[in-house]
C-alpha cells in the first residue's frame, strides 16, 4: 500500500484538511478518495498507470482527487490552474493523459479540449460521495505516481516523473529535518502544480497527521488574519511571497504590525524557497517575524536535496547541508569533484531523484552522469555549507574568460536604498562573450542609473560591473514567482 495513504489510518479523526468550505478527517480524506477511485476504475480492476488530469483550485477537492488517482493505480497529472489553454493542452497531449476531472469554474478554459483531443471530460460533481467503494488494487511503492512538468526555461516543458517511493522518500527527508508532528498546523498559499506545495507543505503534513489548510487565492490580508488567529505552527513560501507580505506589513498601523509580530514570534518554524531568497528580505522579515527564514534548495525533479538546520545556525546567502540519505557532490565540467571553496555544479544521489522525464529517454540519459543527477546549478561549498551562484545557463554569466554569478551581483544592488528589486543577466556579446545587464526596479524614480553606476562602482569589483542598464515596473515571473531570466535576457538585448 501506497505508505502516505496507508499512515492516515492511524489518524482517522483527527483534521487533515481544511479550505473556504469546510474540512475533512483523515477517515473522510480516506473515505472520499475511495468513491473517486472506484468511479475511476468504473469496473476494471486497476488503472495500470494510467495518466489521469486534474484542475481544481487548492482545495479539499485536490487531495482527495490525487488520493483517489494514486488508489485506483492511477499517475497523477495536475494541471496548473493559471495557465493558458495552449499550455494546457501541451500537458494533455505531451502526457497523453486520458482523463481530466475538472470544477466547474475551469470548464471554459478546457472545454475546447472535446475538439482538439481524444481526451474525456469530468465534472468533479459528476464524481458522487455515496457510492459504496469497489475493492482497490494494491499499489506498490516502485510504480509511478506522478507527472508534474518544468518551467521550460530551456525549451518545451518536461513532464518529470516520480514513483510513489520517490515521493515518500522526499516527505520523510523533510519530516524528519524539520521535524513535522501531528500536532503541526500550516496554511498552504503555494500553487499546487509544483513540488513546493504538494510535498513540502500538503504532503508532509498529511504523513504525519498534522492539518493542511488551503488558500484558495492570494491575499496578504487573508494571510495576516490567519497569521493572527494562533493556529498555525508552520509557514511555507517563496521570496515573492515574502516580499509581498513585507511591504504590505509595512503599510499597516502600529497597533496591527505588533499583534502580527507577536503571533509570527510563536511560529516554530518559517522557510523559504524555489527561488534565491534575497538577504535583504531575509532580514526585513526576521525583524517583523523574530524568524531566520530556512533556505533550502531542491528541484521537480528530486523534490528537497539540501537545507538549513532546523536547529543550528541558518547563514543568509546560504542553503545548508545535503538532507538524510541525500549524497552531493560539486564537479568541474570534465565531471571532477572540486575542492572545498571552488565552484561546480550540483550532482545529486538518492532515493528522491525521479524516475525520468516522460517519453524522454534520450533527456532522461543526458541528466545523469553515472548515476548522478545533473542539476545544471552552481554552487561552492564553504564554512560547512552550500552556497548557490546560480543556473548554469542563466545565472553564471561567462564574460572575458571570467565565470560570474548574477545572484551575487543582484545581492549587490538590492543594498541600494532606491531598488526595490533587480534581475541581473548575461547579454550575448562577440568581443565579451557576454555582457552583464540588469534590470532595476525602483522605489525612488528620482534616482538615475547614473548615480546607481557610481554608487556601485566601488562596492564590487570592476569585471563584475553591469555595462548596461534599464528600469522596468516589475520583472518577468512565472507563477511561481520566479524571474524567468530567457525572457529578461531577450528584453535587455533588445533594449
């Protein structure tokens, strides 16, 4: 039996979910996702792996469609509820997915898929709670569980694929680090197309009994109230997200920033990830919440591979040490081991790498060397932990023979009182190889890039100085929130 399943029967009246609606037990949670499995199986005997789609909102609706996904032997393929029709339909076709169980407020978005697929259709309603459940197959940890796809930041979206084994392997990583309990309470604002949301908040709160709430669609204020209410013990998210917090913290009465602080004081525990978290927000959000936000760095493909100490000291800049059973190693591009101190890429080994991409063998090959995972990531090791210089292909810019991180260089100017915000890029250049470009985002329009070029001038060395700048509004993220730097890259040379 799939364990993380098999765990929630030792749970069965305690609260497992919670959302705008209402909430589940873990004996509801087990009961629900049975009906949805055997209306899924409507007969046979197992789905067989079968690639079966989901679009809900974050809700108790997508817990129990996974579960009841994952029981009846099916793969689990959640589409993300923000993106377009075309990406949409990519994802159907590209996992050729067989099923798309949908709410209501997704109809229209999906609906041309009738025509353009052989794909059916399945109103959630449709799905009834008073069936008597069929007896479900028995599932076997080493058989895929899900499909969840890349950003495409290199070209076309992956769909990377995890075993059920993978993906306990990966909740016990981090319950064990972070020291999940059942009498653990988090609100999960993250989308749920992605890793972050689905194993690091849903899922290991659901392995070890603890409650998961949902929140449905962004608002700092919802967040605030719940904040305020007492009931949570543990808080998720990304930088953006934290940055959004921040300033609008920072708009609020004395009165209210107290009561916030105060209740943020008697959190255990606050992390940050999918994206380089900026020292400057880091610290903003230690002197309004008394937390050291815990860096840790993991990708779709292996789940959580490092992190920070729970206990111990956690160093802005910094993403700690390799999780239990994880091994990493940093190697040179002829796949040499570097020295303590000098920069490679992250390789990684464990029970938590995923299976492969979906009908990919040939990218499949290419992303590991000897049974390493290739990450395509930067990083040194230094004073007893990683330190991300950023993605190979976008975040080490390669000028005049020099290697430079574009996150060092975006540490750099976020100092400067007047930018809020900076994304720094490689710009292609025949006699540099590339030139160093970055993109500001301002509190203080006051302030000219000329004056920024002076300030800066002696604050980094010289080789390291962007040659070109602009300032923007706000710069391109995905919905995630993390700056998709190709198509910065595309603005800058265009500029």
């Amino acid at each position: 039996m799939i364990e993380l399943i098999k765990r929630a029967h030792g749970f069965l009246d305690r609260i497992a979910l919670v959302d705008a609606s209402g909430s589940l037990t873990y004996r509801e949670l087990l009961k629900k996702s049975a009906v949805v499995a055997s209306q899924l199986l409507d007969g046979s005997a197992d789905l067989n792996e079968a690639r079966i789609g989901f679009i809900v909102n974050p809700s108790l609706d997508y817990t129990v469609l996974q579960w009841g996904i994952w029981r009846a032997g099916g793969i689990a393929v959640p589409l993300c509820v923000k993106h377009p029709y075309d990406s949409i339909r990519y994802t159907v076709e590209d996992a050729e997915i067989s099923k798309v169980i949908y709410h209501l407020d997704f109809y229209s978005l999906i609906a041309p898929l009738k025509e353009d697929t052989a794909v059916e259709l399945i109103a959630i309603d449709a799905i009834g709670d008073q069936q008597v459940p069929l007896p479900l197959p028995e599932i076997h940890m080493n058989r895929r569980a899900m499909i969840l796809y890349t950003s495409g930041t290199t070209g076309k979206p992956k769909g990377v694929v995890t075993s059920h084994e993978n993906i306990n392997y990966q909740i016990k990583s981090l319950v064990s680090s972070w020291e999940w309990s059942k009498d653990d309470y988090i609100l999960n604002v993250l989308p749920l197309h992605h890793v972050h949301g689905i194993i690091n908040v849903m899922s290991c709160a659901l392995y070890c009994g603890a409650c998961n709430e949902f929140l449905s669609k962004f608002s700092e204020s919802a967040i605030f109230e719940r904040f305020k209410s007492g009931e949570l013990s543990l808080f998720m998210a990304v930088p953006t997200i934290y940055y959004k917090l921040i300033h609008y913290y920072q708009d609020l009465r004395k009165e209210e920033q107290v009561e916030i602080s105060t209740a943020l004081n008697k959190f255990r525990l606050m992390v940050s990830g999918s994206a380089a978290l900026p020292v400057k927000t880091l610290e903003q959000w230690r002197t309004i919440s008394g937390h050291t936000l815990l860096e840790r760095y993991g990708m779709t493909e292996m789940g959580m591979a490092i992190s920070n100490p729970y206990r111990g000291e956690r160093k802005p800049g910094y993403i700690g040490q390799a999780l239990e059973g994880v091994t990493v190693r940093l190697t040179n591009e002829s796949e040499q081991i570097v020295e303590e101190g000098m920069q490679g890429e992250i390789q990684i080994k464990g029970k938590n790498v995923f299976v492969g991409y979906y009908n990919r063998p040939e990218a499949t090959a290419e992303t590991f060397v000897n049974g390493w995972f290739k990450t395509g990531d930067i990083a040194v090791y230094e004073n007893g932990s990683y330190r991300i210089l950023g993605r190979n292909s976008v975040d080490i810019i390669k000028s005049g023979g020099y290697k430079i991180s574009a996150l060092e260089i975006e540490e750099v100017l976020r100092k400067h009182p007047a930018i809020k915000d900076c994304g720094v890029v490689g710009i292609p250049d025949e006699e540099w190889g590339e030139l160093i470009g970055a993109s500001l985002i301002l509190s203080d329009t006051s302030v000219t890039i000329e004056q920024i070029k002076l300030w800066i001038k002696d604050k980094i060395a010289a080789y390291k100085l962007p040659r070109k700048f602009i300032i923007q509004d706000d710069l391109p993220r995905n919905v995630m929130g993390k700056v998709t730097k190709k198509e910065l890259q595309k603005i800058l040379a265009q500029s």
